[in-house]
C-alpha cells in the first residue's frame, strides 16, 4: 500500500462498519462498500446549489450534481465528510448541527464500486429545526477550482422538470442525481 493512498472504513450493507479499512484499489477490487456525503444547500429564495464537476478523472467529469459531495475517509462519519466537503469545496464554515441528514441510501456497483450514500441538506429550512438562512451569493463562495468547474442557483421548479429543461446532470447507473434530487424535494414539499 502506498503512504500516500487515502484509506476508507467498510461498511455493511445496513450501514455498520465492519472494523475494516481498505484503499480505494481495494475497495474496488474485492466489491467493498464505503460511506459517502451528497450535500444540497438551498438558499432563503428555496433556490437550489449545484455544482458541476471539474475533476477530468471523474465519471461525472463537466456534468451538474449535489451541492457538494464526499468520501469518508477512515475514522470519519458522514456529517464531518459533508461539513469538510462544503468548507473545501465552497468556503462555506458551516456548523455540523446545520446539516440535516434526509436520506440513506445503497447502490450496488455504481461508478466501479459498492457504497452508502447520506443526503444531508443545509440552508433555508424550518428554523425551529436548527436551520441556517443561506443569503450569500455564489461570488461569497471561496470555489475550489480542482474540484468544481462551476456553480449556480437552480429554482426548485427548473429541477423538478430537470430532464426536460435540459439539464446535463451526472446520472450514472443507478439514477444517483435523479434519486437523491428526488429525496431532496420530497422532504422540501414536507416543509
């Protein structure tokens, strides 16, 4: 194993850590699942961020997703991946208790490899619930270029007819951006 690989904790299928860590050569080899963060942060218009990915190695390379997304690395939990992910990726120094977790979900050999995935949203959500009025602009935003290409406020009825509009948003097999907008305007029609 070379120092310098980033080493991931696995997971069982229902969620529970095995007390094993693996490379990402192995996870990917031997169909190991690992724990992830998508993050969707929505503003005080209940506009939505996306991000289109600027990592030429990705498979979503140049393609809309999630506010932010993540891996855990070993020793850490979604809600650090997911508050990590937004500083490094926006500049945004949100606190943990800000982001609500919406949604798990299982993919099976989705992008090379097995994995959980934690919907977290943060933003303009019922502030009883602890949430935080997101009413900067994107310029406010600190973006971190090796990882995102671009950003913008998508309203929620742009997204629900996102297809049609013509949105060139990473999919993948297992509909990944589909479900987890989905889940993220299911729970924001509950609010």
């Amino acid at each position: 194993m070379n120092k310098t690989e980033e080493l991931f904790d696995i997971y069982n299928q229902d969620g529970t850590k095995t007390g094993r860590i693996a490379t990402m050569k192995e996870v990917i080899a031997e169909g190991l699942i690992i724990n992830t963060a998508n993050v969707f942060i929505v503003n005080s218009l209940n506009q939505v961020l996306l991000h289109k990915d600027g990592k030429p190695s990705h498979l979503s390379f140049n393609k809309w997703r999630c506010s932010v997304a993540g891996k855990n690395s070993a020793g850490n939990d979604t809600l650090e991946t997911a508050r990590r992910e937004t500083l490094e990726e926006l500049g945004l120094d949100i606190p943990k208790d800000k982001f609500r977790l919406i949604k798990t979900r299982f993919y099976d050999d989705v992008d090379r490899y097995k994995f959980l995935v934690d919907v977290y949203v943060v933003g303009n959500i019922d502030k009883s619930e602890g949430g935080v009025n997101i009413s900067f602009s994107i310029n406010d935003m600190k973006i971190n270029k090796d990882e995102i290409a671009e950003v913008k406020w998508f309203n929620q009825d742009y997204l629900r007819n996102w297809k049609e509009n013509g949105l060139d948003a990473y999919n993948g097999k297992g509909r990944i951006f589909e479900t987890h907008l989905n889940d993220l305007l299911e729970w924001l029609d509950k609010k």
